[in-house]
C-alpha cells in the first residue's frame, strides 16, 4: 500500500517522467537494425553456417545472386554487366564472356557453358557480393542492380528476397500498428463501460510499447517478425491488465469516497492479481528462449521484457493518467454493453456432462491435427511472400525456364589434385537432381593448364585455402527430394575431402528444419512444465495445474489442429511460437475463474453454487480478455502480405476465441467432476471451521 500511496502522490512526475523516456526511445528504435533473414538464426557451429565465412574469408564471396535478362541483347548485357561490376560491394560478375570469347557464337560453345547461361530468349547472370546475404549493404546494392538492369532483369537468390521482404514490411509495419489500435479500440468501446477510457488505455499501454521497442537497442538488432508483432502483440497481451485496474478502481470508489484513496487500494489489488497473471506470460514467452534456432530467444526476450514494462506502466502511467482525467472520465460512464450472465452460467453448469462428453469425442481428433500439422510446415521461406512479388517472380523464372530449383555452392580444398576434382565432379552431375557442377575444372577443362589461365578467371573460383564449384539443382529448397540430393552430394564431397562443405540455401535450410523439429518438443515441455509450476505456486494445488494446462493444451489442440483438416501448410516458426504463446497469454483466463472458484468453496458454498459463481463473474472478463487478444490480430492477420506474420495472428486471433470457449465450458465441467480430488489436493480450498462450529460438532 505504501507503494500504491506514493504512484498516487506522484502521478505528475511520473507522467513527466514518462514522456521523457520516449526521446531515448524514438532514438533506440531507429538505431536498432532489423534483420530480415531467418536463416541468420541458424546456431553459429553449423558446417552450413561456418562455410558462409569461410567463403566471405577466402574469396571475399558472401551474397550470391542470379540475374535472369529476358530479350536483351548481348551487347547491351555486356554494358550492364559494367555498370553492375561498379555497384559498391559487388565482388564479383560472371557470365559466359568471362570464360569464352563473346566473339564465339552461343551456339558452338559446349553444352555446358551454353545450357548454365541460356534458355531461350533468356541468359543468366551470376554476381557475388563482397558482404554477407542479409547485410543492408547487399540488399541497397541488389536495389542499385535493379534500378541500372531495368524491369527486363530479374534478381534472384536471399539476398533479393531479403530486400523486398525488407521495402513490404516498411511499408507494411505502420499499418499493422493502426489496424491493431482501430480494432482494440472499437472492441473496448463496445464491452467496456465507458466511452474514452480505451484511449486511455492505449495511451499507458503506447507508452510501454515504445519504451519496450528502445530498449531493443542493447540487443543490436531484432528480427523482422519480432519488430512486426512486437507491439500488437503487446498491446493484446498487457490490455488484460488495464482492464483489471479499472474494474477494480471501480469497485474502490464504492468502499472510498476519495478517489485518491480508492486508486491506491486499486493499484494494490491489481498488482497482486497481475502479477500471477504476468507470469505465466512471462513464462511462455521465456521458453522460446531455449531454442536452438535464435529468432525464439529474439522474440522470447522482447516480449517477456515487453509484458514486464507493461505491468509496470499498467500500475504507475495508467493511474496516473486515470486521476488526471477523472472528471472526464465520470462523464463518459455507460452501462456495460455485456448483459447479466448468471442464467448462462446457471444453464452450461447445469449441463456440465455434455461438455465433458465434447471433451472426450473432440481431444483425439484434435491431437490427430495438431501432430500432422506439426509435420506439414512449410521451410522455404519465399513461399511466405505475394506471388507478384519480383524475387519471387525470378524464382519461378529459374525453376520454369532454366530447370533450377536451387544453386547450392561447393568448398573443397584448394590444393586437392584436379583428377579428383574432376572425378568428384562426375560424380556430382551423376546424382539425381543435379543439373549442372561448374567449376574451374569443369569450366576450362583438363586440355588447359591451370598455370596457363588468367588471375582474373582463377580468381573467381579458387582462392588460397578452397576452391568454389555451382551446384546447380532441379530441385526446390526444402523438399523431401533436395534433402536426399544434399546427402549424397555430402558424402561424395567428403570421399575426396574429408574438409569438404555443402554451403547455400538449400543446405541452411535442411539444417534449419532438422533444428526447429528438436525445438518445438523442447520448447514446449519447457513452457508448460514452467507454467505448470507457476500455477501450483498461485493456487497452492496440486490437481489444478493438470486441469487448467489440460484445458489450454486442449485449446490448442484445436487452434494447431484447424489447419490440417482444412489443407493449410503454416510458415514452421508458426506452431512453435503459438503454443507458448497461447498457452502463456490465455492461461490466464483459467486462473481467473479457479481463484473465485476456490474463493467460494474455502467460503463454504457446495460445488454447484461454487462453480456458478465462479463462471458468472469470470465470463464478462474473460470476453473483454479474448475480444481484446483477437481484435488487436485478426486485422493484421487479413491485412499483411507476409505470411510469416499473417499466419502468427491468424493463429492467436482463432487461439483466443477457441480457448474463451475452453475455458468458459470445459473448465467448470472439469471442476463439477473433479471437486473432491481437487479439495484432497489444494490448500485453502475447505472451508476454515469456526469455534461454534466445533462446539456443535462436539
């Protein structure tokens, strides 16, 4: 209380205080870097990953990048090809008159050379960038590219997609916001009790967010999804808080004639509630900090530190601003648009068997999905993007017109013997799958001496410790059939170089997909043993814990289940994060309806009456909860054109209504049939005796 006293007492400083802190964080938020690939996320002790420097070490070669020119004549080729061998940070431009005399007619070159660099009206250009593929310099020297090669290049590889992913979500991130904002507001207008109190609320909450996004700043750079979600999710997650300072300042003002009084209490009920509550999110988030793939401890961090600035703000700027604008505020006051709910709680307790009937029929069903869309993830992360989008566009180009699904690049050791190569190279163009190998030795051939080649075309290929070969592939990254090329490429690789590496996309992402498979089980054993122990903790039980993550895990069951009955593939990061995510942000509406259920049972009530009571006071709440949750995603989630981010908030939107209904018809029917385990297994669950009563039983 003596802390509730002095945020009253000192309202006006802290909100001088507060608008203070948003210069440094306007200024964190524009200094912290976005990072916008997600296979930069991949652990650092990867063959796959350590091959990216060792290529950018040895050859200077970071970023790779095909360029596709569709009827352009040769001659007005070799003259972009110039100008694009003078963008910063190009390192190196190859097509086919870097290793034969443009003199030379197309047609008379060897199959090889002619069938790498043509198709058609169309040949390919192959540039090398001196920086990693999701650097900014890479990406504004793809955009430079594209401005000279005009609209008839098509730019193709990482880098590209990490470019226009990059200029949609600029253009996109704002919007998201205002979407979320529009739609919290008009859900909070409709089921709270007062007409501007919502602005309020997003005040003390916008307030938070941006502290919360300059703080990112100490972490050098986030990843785009988190820096997308990351102030819509926090504004669903922390609206919950709001929500209960004002219902209990309410409920203050009818013991307190004086307001400042009623909001000291308020701010100390609410803290001791909230803080149960904030937990549990705190932990979901937490565990996505154990992933192997690092956008979970990306995101995990931002949000777990974002929900802990909310609480604050919810108890220090949100009070303040409360009693600033108390008069306003008594204006604007109308009747709850949410009407009594006590026949519907009576009613769903007096039918509680059918819902535990439900339970029983839907639970396997539901796991059955859940576990198959697990499995039925998509990792190639252009499928995430619009189709009209041009690295997708360039994409499609390769695979149609030039048979190439992905180009993966080969590092052996640069003093291996040139018979080996050569042998080695055989028998990569012998696996099915494979295309095309270029190297220096399949280039130039063994007629010519390598002595007798100019640096400018040694260079290219083989430097001092590794020499570089394209392996071209029919293949698309991330299916099942690149996956067994990458293993026989692999193991013929290493027959003739133990030292040997597979490097490139289709490599990291196989990687990335053996990775995330290990982190989803990890991550959530490790949210729900945490929240587990949290809410054995809250509720001092034993049994409640196994009824209230049942209940949620059910709940998200179905919401992860939904997409394999209805033929959608999910981006993979997308079930690994909403099952913490669900579980941590609607757990709450559970413990909210346990802790008045075990309130009016330690009173004495019978289970019946304990259990109503319990649903009729929860239910109002557990709305405003959920509508809150579903109106700040469901926006986003039809607006964005990234499908990494639409899917997210598609999933938490569908995820708060579905555990709504959990929670409002199967935790009570849970409760009506395990009340007796749960009074063996819960402190303060019974009713405390009284001396009379003692004396009577006597």
């Amino acid at each position: 209380m003596k802390f509730a006293k002095a945020i009253v007492k000192s309202r006006f400083v802290i909100l001088i205080v507060s608008l203070a802190l948003l210069v440094p964080a306007a200024l964190g938020m524009i200094f912290t870097r976005t990072n916008y690939d997600m296979l930069n996320y991949l652990p650092d002790d990867l063959e796959t990953v350590q091959g990216q420097q060792y290529m950018l070490d040895d050859f200077g070669k970071g970023a790779f990048s095909f360029l596709i020119f569709e009827n352009v004549d040769d001659k007005d080729i070799v003259k972009t090809e110039e100008k694009i061998k003078q963008v910063d940070h190009v390192d190196t431009v190859l097509w086919y008159d870097d290793i034969a005399d443009l003199s030379i007619p197309k047609e008379i070159l060897p199959d090889k050379i002619y069938d790498a660099f043509n198709s058609g009206d169309e040949t390919l250009m192959a540039v090398f960038f001196d920086t990693s593929s999701s650097a900014d310099e890479t990406m504004d020297a793809i955009s430079e590219i594209r401005s000279i090669a005009g609209d008839q290049c098509f730019v193709s590889g990482i880098s590209a997609m990490v470019t226009d992913l990059r200029d949609l979500c600029e253009r996109e991130e704002a919007i998201y916001v205002a979407i979320a904002v529009i739609l919290a507001v008009i859900a909070m207008m409709i089921f709270m009790d007062n007409w501007i109190i919502p602005f309020v609320f997003l005040a003390s909450i916008g307030i938070a967010i941006l502290i919360n996004l300059g703080s990112n700043y100490f972490m050098g750079e986030i990843s785009y999804i988190t820096k997308a979600l990351a102030a819509v999710l926090q504004l669903a997650v922390t609206m919950d808080y709001s929500i209960f300072l004002w219902h209990s300042y309410g409920e203050q003002k009818g013991i307190y004639p004086d307001h400042k009084q009623a909001m000291a209490a308020a701010i100390h009920e609410t803290f001791r509630s909230v803080i149960g509550s904030s937990v549990t999110t705190i932990a979901g988030f937490i565990a996505l900090c154990f992933m192997t793939f690092t956008l979970g401890r990306d995101l995990g961090i931002v949000m777990a530190k974002g929900v802990l600035i909310g609480v604050m703000g919810c108890v220090t700027i949100l009070p303040s601003l409360i009693l600033i604008l108390d008069k306003p505020l008594e204006k604007t006051m109308h009747k709850s648009l949410i009407p009594s709910t006590k026949k519907l709680a009576t009613g769903l307790v007096k039918i509680f068997p059918v819902f535990l009937i439900l339970f029983a029929v839907i639970v396997g069903p539901a796991y059955y999905g859940y576990d198959k869309t697990n499995d039925e993830v998509y990792y190639d992360l252009s499928e995430s993007l619009p189709e009209d989008m041009s690295n997708v566009i360039a994409n499609t180009k390769l695979k149609e017109d030039f048979g190439l699904g992905t180009t993966e690049m080969v590092l052996v050791d640069s003093s291996l013997p040139a018979k080996d190569v050569r042998k080695m190279t055989k028998e990569m163009e012998s696996v099915d799958g494979v295309k095309t190998v270029l190297g220096l030795e399949s280039v130039v051939g063994s007629m010519i001496p390598e002595d007798a080649l100019p640096e400018s075309i040694t260079s290219i290929l083989k430097g001092d410790r590794w020499e570089l070969m394209l392996v071209s592939s029919e293949y698309k990254t991330a299916s099942p059939e690149v996956s067994e090329q990458l293993k026989t490429l692999n193991s013929i690789i290493h027959k003739y170089d133990e030292s040997g590496m597979l490097i490139g996309e289709a490599a990291l992402t196989n990687d990335l997909i053996d990775i995330t498979s290990v982190d989803f089980q990890v991550v959530n054993t490790i949210s729900i043993i945490a929240i587990f122990i949290i809410i054995a903790l809250v509720e001092k039980s034993i049994s409640l814990p196994f009824i209230l993550v049942a209940v949620i895990e059910f709940a998200i069951f179905i919401n992860l289940g939904l997409p394999h009955y209805m033929g959608q593939s999910l981006p993979f990061i997308a079930p690994i994060c909403i099952s913490t995510i669900q579980l941590g942000a609607t757990v709450d509406y559970a413990i909210l309806m346990t802790t008045r259920y075990k309130k009016e049972r330690s009173l004495g009530n019978d289970k019946r009456t304990a259990v109503t009571t319990a649903l009729e006071t929860s239910i109002p709440s557990i709305i405003i909860s959920a509508m809150g949750l579903f109106a700040a995603t469901i926006g986003v989630s039809i607006y964005s054109e990234v499908d990494m981010i639409g899917s997210l908030c598609a999933l938490m939107a569908r995820g708060a209504i579905i555990s709504l209904f959990c929670v409002v018809l199967v935790l009570p029917a849970m409760f009506m049939l395990f009340d007796k385990v749960i009074g063996a297994t819960t402190l303060g669950f019974k009713p405390k005796k009284t001396n009379t009563e003692v004396k009577v039983d006597a």
